[in-house]
C-alpha cells in the first residue's frame, strides 16, 4: 500500500509551472533587451560561446531537484505487512430516531442536532468498541454495520436526517429487533460468550408498549443491554418545516392546529429495565453522558482482531538523493560552449 506521509507538502509542486513561466518572461526580456544591440546575424559574434540549450538543460535540472526535494518532505511510504492487531472493547449498536417528531426545537438547537453531538461525544469515548448505526421512524434501517473506523462513523451522523426514512413513525420496537439480527450477523457460530454487547437508543420516545416489551424480551434473550436515551421535554415543542432552507410554517393536524410533540419516556423505561440496562433523559448536561460511559464500562469486554496497515517503510531518501544528483550535475554543465 502506497501513500505520502505529509501530502499537504505536494502543493509545493505548484511553484514548477511558476518557475517554468518566470524563466520564459525573462528570455522574453532578455532577447528584447538584446535586440537593441545588434541584429541576428551580428549576435552571435558578441555572445561567443553562450548556449541557449545549455541554459535550459540547467533550468531543467533545478526544475527536477525542487520537484525531487518536494516529493521527499512529503515522504513517500509503502506498506510492508497487514498488521491484525488485537483490541479488547464492546459491540455498540446505535439506534437514532429521524422522524420530523425530531426536529423540534424544544431542545436546541434541535432534537436531532443535540442527538447527534451526543452521539459522537459518545463515540470519542469508546475507541476500542465496534460500533454501528441505525436509524428508524416508521421503519428501521442498519445504515453502517459493526465498525471500528469511528472517523467513517461520526461522518456518516452527521450526515442522518427525517429524509433517509419515508415512513413516518417511530418504530422502536423493529430498530431494537433489527439491531439483535445485526448483532447476530456478526457473530460466529462458535461464539457463546453474548455479553458484549450494548444497544443505545435515541428518540423522543413511542406509546406502542406491547410490541417493545416484545422485542426488548429478544434483545434481553440475546445477552443485550440496552441504554435508552430520551430527548424532548414533557411541554414539548413543534415541528417547523423547511423549503429550500428556510421555516416555511409547522405542522398542522387535519383540522390545521399547529401539532405539538412532546417526550414520551414509557417505552424508553420499559426497554432499558427489561435488559438490565439504563434510561437517561438527555438535558443538556456531563453527568447524562458519564452516566452512558459508566454503564457501558460494566458491560463485559472481549477481544477481537482489527486488521490495518500499520507498518511503513519510508522512502524521501530516494528523491532526495536524486534530487542532490541534479544539484551535482547543474553544478558541472557549464554555461558555454568550449
């Protein structure tokens, strides 16, 4: 695997065509200059010896050593071996709501901007864990599978919004159920040991009770803690909508009132106690996420392998040595002809 240790220094290579545009303008003057003292054909006699081919071999030669010396800050690197290099951490599945309930702004700046800060937040804090997302409203779906590249991960939230889902919801009950067939999809058959294992679900909350005790019993089954975090407030806020950027109105019932969506934390509860896990309402604050990290951290680990490459052999000597090669022979080429 091939790569540069320091590519930002590769913008240098721009002064190449500026060097290569200076040194025309100045032959430019120099042959206008020149002009004023003599004709073509009596030229030559006053510039005996000079060549115009030896000095673009020099300039050539100083145009290869500033590329040569440009490449070697930028340390080209070359991947010798695929390290597997063992971690020892928990499986995090997130759970985060999208639907419009979300981006109420009862909670600043919204509903779903504050769950997304707290997510990565979150993320920061777990970097031996694998992690991945889904995300539901009327229905739930795995967008990134159990990871270790946490960067790809706080990318992909802050990306998350009402849009990714069509169906209006929050459909709690299929996020915790596709979240224990994703777990199970990462399992060997092997594998026993089912205690590593945390779901971290985020929403302002649902009434279908029935179908959640239901699936919270399979995640229960499965050795699954799940973490519940509520965002909201009881007084609730409303919905605002958008077009092309800007709050256009909020919405309104069938009989246009103005809806008002507030936390409901029942569900939330009920799921994070079937599992022997932990119901936080989010507002705004550390303790709510040293809450999370102190829960998560009683979760038995175990170890799995990460494979990266993580050894590089470099190379800048290459190019420099060329590069003092070009400095040798520029100092030699003579300027004139013997």
């Amino acid at each position: 695997m091939f790569r540069f240790e320091n590519p930002h220094y590769l913008y240098l290579l721009i002064l190449l065509p500026l060097s290569y545009w200076l040194y025309v303008r100045y032959w430019q003057w120099r042959n206008k200059t020149l002009a004023a003292f003599g004709n073509n054909s009596t030229l030559p006699q006053l510039l005996t010896g000079y060549s115009t081919k030896l000095q673009w071999q020099k300039f050539g030669l100083m145009q290869a050593a500033l590329a040569l010396v440009v490449l070697a800050l930028a340390n080209p690197q070359m991947g010798t071996q695929l390290s597997t290099v063992k971690q020892s951490g928990i499986d995090i599945m997130i759970a985060l709501d999208v639907s419009n309930s979300m981006l109420a702004q009862d909670v600043q700046p919204s509903r779903l901007d504050r769950a997304k800060q707290i997510l990565q937040r979150i993320v920061e804090t777990r970097p031996n864990d694998r992690i991945g997302i889904i995300v539901f409203a009327g229905h739930a779906y795995l967008q990134m599978p159990l990871t270790t590249d946490h960067s790809a991960v706080k990318l992909f939230l802050q990306t998350l919004n009402p849009e990714l889902v069509p169906t209006q919801g929050t459909a709690i009950a299929e996020a915790v159920d596709l979240a224990v067939r994703a777990f199970a999809s990462n399992e060997k058959s092997s594998d026993q040991n089912t205690g590593h294992r945390a779901l971290i679900v985020l929403s302002d909350g649902e009434d279908h009770e029935s179908e959640t005790k239901t699936a919270a019993q399979q995640a229960n089954d499965a050795g699954i803690v799940i973490l519940s975090l509520g965002i909201g407030t009881q007084q609730g806020g409303t919905i605002p909508i958008y077009a092309n950027g800007q709050k256009v109105d909020e919405k309104r019932d069938e009989n246009g009132q103005i809806v008002t969506t507030q936390l409901v934390e029942t569900s939330l509860k009920a799921i994070a106690n079937q599992t022997n896990g932990e119901y936080v309402h989010i507002q705004g604050n550390r303790n709510e996420l040293n809450e999370v990290s102190n829960r998560l951290n009683q979760i038995e680990k175990r170890e799995f392998a990460a494979r990266s490459f993580s050894d590089y052999n470099n190379y800048f000597q290459l190019p420099l040595a060329l590069a003092l090669l070009c400095l040798v022979a520029y100092t030699y080429l003579p300027d004139r002809k013997e």
